[in-house]
C-alpha cells in the first residue's frame, strides 16, 4: 500500500485526479475489457478530485467517453430526482459537466422494485464489463467506506444495509434536519466489491479522519474500521492530507514520504505498467479473508 | 428528444437569487426538462449546447399592460388606413399589426404579452375582443389574452381615456358583461380572451359586481383609475380583486388619514400585486424604492407603452389617434401641447435595467422577477414565468453586466439574438 501526503484537500483532489486520468490515458482497450472501469464515491472529500478531472476535461487532457463507471452507494426510499440522492450528486457535481455516455454511468437503483435482484444485477454487470480497473473511495470518521459501517463483514458484496443511528442523526442536515425525512436505508457495494477492483485509491482529508487513517493503517485488519481492508490488496493507494495524518507515527508519515520519491523514480525507468502486479492474477486472486 | 442544454449562466430562482447552473430543453416539445431524468432515464445527450458566458438565464418577460408598440395601435379599430375597407380586411389587418408587435417585441425580451385595450366606443368591444383570444404566432411572443382598461372607470381619474365613453354598471355584473361579451366570447367562457379587467370600484354598480366577476375562471380583477378610498379599496380585494393598475397614476396619491388604492399596499392581510411603470417618468425612483419595500414580491413591472414604442423610433410629433397626436420626448410620450402623460414608450427591458438602478440591487434577479414570476402568478400562469421542469421553454438571455437583452428564445427555439 502506497500513502499520498499532500498539504490539502485541493492538493489531494489536484494529485489524485491528475493519476486517474494517466491511468485512463494509459489504458489499452482489449476483447474482454474494452473500456476503463472506474468505481466512484459520492461525499465531500472526493468533492475536489471531480472539480480536477473536470479541469482536466476542459482543458482536453482526459475524455470520459470510453470510461465505464459504477457508484459505490444510494439510498433506499428516496427518488433520483431528490436534490440529496446520489444521482444527483453525481449528475451535478460530475457527469453533467463531462463527455461520458448516460449509458456508461451506474448508480444503485434505490428505487428498484426488488432490491436484492438490483444489488445482484450489480455485481455481474460490474463482472461483464471486465472488473473494476480502479475505484475510488472516502472514508466516514469511522473509517467505513460506501455504506460499510464498522461491524460490516469484510467479505461483503453490494446488498441493502440498514443505516446506522448515528450517520442517520449526520445526514438529518440534509434533509432539513427532520430525521424522520432520512432514508433508513441504502444499497451499497460491499467491501470485498471494492477489493476486487484492480486498483484502490482511499481519500482521507480533514483533522476529524485522522483517528481513522491512523486505525486502519497502522492497525491490524479489523471490520470496525472496515476501510482497513485495503492492508489485503495487492495494489491499494491512500491520499491524505497533512490534517488526517495527525494521529500517525512520526515514523509512519516519515516512511511513506520517503518512499513516495523512490516509487516515482521507478515508474520513470521502468513504467507504471511494469510494476503493477499482473492485472489477470489480481482479478482471480481478489481477497480471500 | 431533441434537447438543448444552456450551460455556464446564471438561472434566475424563484426567490429573486441568481444560481450558477445548466437548463435543458426539450425542442421539440419546447418545454424545460430534467437534465438528470434526460441523463439517467433517457440515457441521452443534449444535441447542442449553448455557453452563455456567466450571463443571466431568465423566463421571458411577460408585460400584463401594453396598449401596444411599433405603429400598431390594439385599441384602434378600424385599424389605421383601412377605414374604407371590407370588414374581413379589416380583421386581417388588425391581426397583422398583432403579429408584427409578437414578432419584433422579442427584442425586448418580452416572450408573453396582454394587449390592453383602453376605453372605446361600446360597439367597437364587440369588434376588438373576438380578436384578442390566446395567438401564438410562430417565431413570436404569445398573445396571452387580453387586459381591458375601462369603460368602468372614474371621470375624476380617466387620465388619458376618452370621457365620453366611460361607463357606470347601474345593472351591475350583467351591465359588464353587456360590454365585454361578444358573439363568439363571454367572459365567462375560459380561454376565451379576458385576462385582466381594470375598473373602478367607487363607479356606480362596480364595486357590488367584482366578487361575481373575480370568480370566473379567466379574469383578475384590477383596481385603477380610481378615487376609491382604502375602505372600499380593501373590500375590493376581500372580494376578490387582486392587482391595482399602474399604481400611484391615476388615483388619489397617498393621504394619511385615507392612504386611497396606493394603501393597499399597508393591507394586514392581502396584498393586491400592483403594476409599476418604471420608466423614469410615470413615477419618481424614490415612490419605485417605497411601493417595492412595501410588498416586494407584490411588484409587477409594466409597460403601458403605446403604439410609438419601438426602440428603433426618434422624438418628435407622431399621430395617434382620433386626431390626437403624441410628442415623444425619450420615455415620455404627452398629448400634444398637454402635460398629460399618454403611456410610455419604455421597452419592458429598459424598465427592468431602470428598477435595477431604482433600488440599488447587485443583480438584475429582483427586478427580473417582476416581470416574470410575479406577473405569472398574477395571471396564474403555473407553466410561464419560471424555470420549473415541465414550463415552457419561453427565455431570455441578458447581459449580466449591462441588462441587455442578448437573445430570446420562444418554445425552445431562438428568436432573436443568437
């Protein structure tokens, strides 16, 4: 696992936006996988990263026409149109502002008249197109990632999930702090989802995340902080801003710096591809726990 | 779906603010749409998109009085020169001067309008009002229906409108009715015309007929030109009525111990919208700044302009009507050799820009607003006038810097500008 530091938020979005769009820059379309399969979130840390790539776009650096993208999560019960669902926020924040094709763009249905079949249909669209090649994600101060709240197994796959309480109580102020307006429920990619993508970038900015950066990385594997899955993945990268690395050792940041100039140095003489692990071996090899 | 997506504006909200965003329509059925449904349910791409370089995207303007613009005159009939001709030549050319006005006002801006006849000879209502129904031309602002201002107004404030023809409602609702109806329409009849009838509630039999008539499907009731004091003006509006023709004009000004129609906008209840010329003349920017701070969201801009506005036209002395002629002085327009003041000859454009600078707004959104989502509520418009999912795609684009318009676009399609 490789750790990012930057100095901020925008920094962290300007890095992790300029590596996304080499990574679908560099892709090679084949038989089996002809698109760039790219697994989104919605929240704000990946906030600057979408205003970056939306830069980048403009400026006729990276086209999202040939990109395939899935989201992480959408709540149950409220409809697409709803200026909180995960739709919008995508459409607003994203997609409306990009070349990608309506029919490339996936989010969970939480409107579906069967859930668990939309949840399964999930999962083997994501299988048809090739797998996911890299899928992004945040962090709640817990350090769950899409709706995976801590206890959630580590093996999981996209289904419904029960909200807890207290991220109930957190999203009452979008929905005009009536928490009977807040949907109880979402569908939610699961974490061993996330873990079969070929590639994991986790943001994690802000001082309130630092408790959580500093769990699930310097911690052992543990579903009370299930973003600490990523210890398991064979090509996983944290970004995080200098206010998340609060809680770290002096050491740790220190290492991961270090090391961060040593791998730049290495995918300059050898290439990117080169040092990834071999794409079909982590696609067959995704975690077992 | 052949969509449209305006992107990089400011969109005019509901609440007077301007909000950065995109607007999607529909141009084959001209309304405005869901970007978000067209992208997650339609899984499809605008085919054009417009940058409209931080500009203001707002609904067109809807003028609820203009007795009419470029040479053509709504309240002249026969209309101009074809007195000599046969009666079917004289309604196409009556339409034709409809037209012309629908097809150049969109370079104000104006995408919807009421032509305003003001007080003829009773005879002539039942040639004019047959020929004011709902008409959208293409390519063209939407005549909406028709404002009637009198015969039912006062002598003591007819203002520029013809004594002689004034009238009293001594048989009440079916004395009114005798005027307005004519062969084909009846003000009863929905989608017929009638819009708007401005009156007088202190003329004879008016006052006892405004709860019958303001229950019709089609017709708001106005107070003006009027002397009636706040009492009767306020039973007016429990009754039903709720504008006041062009405020402050052609009524008492405000007294103290009987503030008149200008009072109603201290009403503890209901508050009548109210028309405002806004052209610098008709009232002075410090009455603009006190109607407004009274009800703001109760301000409806106006034009009252007359057959000379065209913003293409010089001062001087120009025909009227009846043998009367106007001297156009800029915006103002008097009886020649009077200072009576005939109507205006501001563009409603010009009139937002005015009460922009009136009332000291950062933005043109405010004033935007009175002359589009206030008057559609008025005429209770729920498809004009904003920019909802499902309105029609009727738009203006305006300089955010100077409240110029920059282009119009009717249904969806563009009209003037580009």
């Amino acid at each position: 696992m490789r750790l990012i530091i930057r100095d901020d938020k925008s920094s962290v979005g300007a890095f992790t936006a300029t590596y996304i769009a080499k990574r679908i820059n560099e892709f090679k379309p084949t038989e089996d996988h002809p698109n760039f399969v790219l697994g989104l979130p919605t929240g704000s840390s990946p906030l600057p990263v979408y205003h970056k790539l939306i830069e980048l776009y403009v400026r006729d650096k990276v086209s999202f026409k040939d990109v395939i993208t899935f989201n992480m999560d959408e709540y149950v019960g409220i409809p697409k149109s709803h200026p909180e669902s995960y739709h919008s926020f995508m459409f607003d924040n994203f997609f409306s502002k990009v070349d990608i094709d309506p029919k490339n763009a996936h989010i969970l249905n939480g409107e579906a008249d069967n859930l668990v079949e939309e949840c399964e249909k999930y999962e083997e669209l994501i299988e048809s197109v090739g797998g996911i090649d890299l899928f992004l994600g945040g962090i709640g101060e817990d350090g769950h990632i899409a709706f995976n709240e801590p206890g959630s197994s580590l093996a999981s796959r996209t289904r419904m999930k029960t909200l807890a309480y207290d991220t109930i109580v957190a999203n009452a102020r979008f929905f005009d702090n009536d928490i009977q307006k807040v949907p109880r429920m979402a569908l939610t990619v699961g974490i061993a989802t996330v873990m079969s993508a070929r590639e994991v970038i986790i943001l994690i900015t802000g001082k309130h995340k630092a408790p959580a950066l500093a769990k699930s990385i310097e911690e052992g594997m543990n579903h009370m902080w299930t973003v600490s899955a990523i210890q398991q993945h064979p090509w996983a990268m944290v970004v995080a801003d200098e206010d998340a690395t609060l809680e770290l050792r002096v050491g740790t940041v220190r290492y991961f710096k270090s090391i961060e100039s040593v791998q730049a140095e290495q995918e300059l003489k050898y290439g990117n591809a080169a040092l990834r692990p071999k794409q079909r071996s982590i696609h067959a090899s995704s975690p077992r726990f | 779906m052949r969509v449209l997506k305006f992107t990089n504006c400011y969109l005019l909200q509901e609440d007077d603010s301007l909000k950065k965003g995109d607007l999607y329509v529909d141009i084959e059925r001209g309304v405005i749409i869901s970007g978000k449904e067209l992208f997650f349910t339609a899984k499809e791409y605008p085919i054009e998109v417009i940058d409209l370089e931080e500009d203001i995207l707002s609904p067109g303007l809807i003028d609820v009085q203009i007795n009419g613009a470029y040479g053509v005159d709504f309240s002249l009939w026969p209309p101009i020169n074809t007195e000599n001709l046969p009666r079917d030549q004289q309604i196409a050319a009556y339409l034709a001067g409809l037209d012309k006005v629908s097809a150049k006002i969109v370079e104000t801006g104006t995408t919807s309008f009421l032509p305003t006849i003001i007080t003829q000879q009773q005879d002539l209502y039942r040639e004019l009002i047959p020929l004011l129904g709902p008409r959208s031309s293409e390519n063209s602002a939407h005549v909406l229906g028709y404002h009637a201002e009198g015969p039912f107004i006062a002598h003591s404030r007819k203002g520029a409108h013809a004594p002689p023809f004034l009238l009293t409602a001594p048989n009440g609702v079916s004395s009114i009715e005798s005027v307005y109806d004519s062969q084909t329409t009846k003000l009863e009849t929905p989608n017929t015309g009638i819009k708007l009838l401005t009156m007088a509630p202190d003329v004879e039999g008016v006052a006892e007929s405004i709860g019958a008539l303001a229950a019709l499907p089609d017709v708001v009731i106005s107070i003006g030109h009027s002397d009636a004091t706040v009492e009767l003006a306020a039973k007016s509006v429990r009754d039903g009525a709720r504008f006041i023709t062009h405020l402050f004009n052609a009524m008492p000004q405000l007294h103290h111990r009987d503030p008149g129609v200008i009072g109603l906008l201290g009403n503890q209840v209901q508050r009548p919208f109210y028309g405002l010329i806004v052209d610098g003349v008709h009232v002075h920017p410090n009455a603009v700044r006190l109607a407004y701070d009274a009800h703001p969201d109760g301000c409806i801009l106006v034009t009252d302009a007359m057959p000379l506005m065209d913003p293409h036209l010089e001062d001087g002395i120009h025909d009227w009507r009846d043998g009367r002629r106007l001297l156009k002085q800029g915006p103002r327009l008097y009886l020649e050799n009077t200072k009576t003041l005939a109507g205006s000859a501001s563009s409603l454009d010009e009139c937002i820009r005015n009460m922009t600078e009136f009332t000291n707004s950062p933005s043109y959104a405010k004033a935007l607003s009175c002359a589009t989502y206030h008057p559609a509520q008025l005429l209770q418009l729920s498809n004009k006038g904003n920019l909802r999912v499902g309105s029609d795609a009727d738009l203006v684009v305006i300089n955010r810097t100077t409240g110029e318009v920059k282009s119009t676009f009717i249904k969806g399609k563009c009209v003037y500008g580009n």
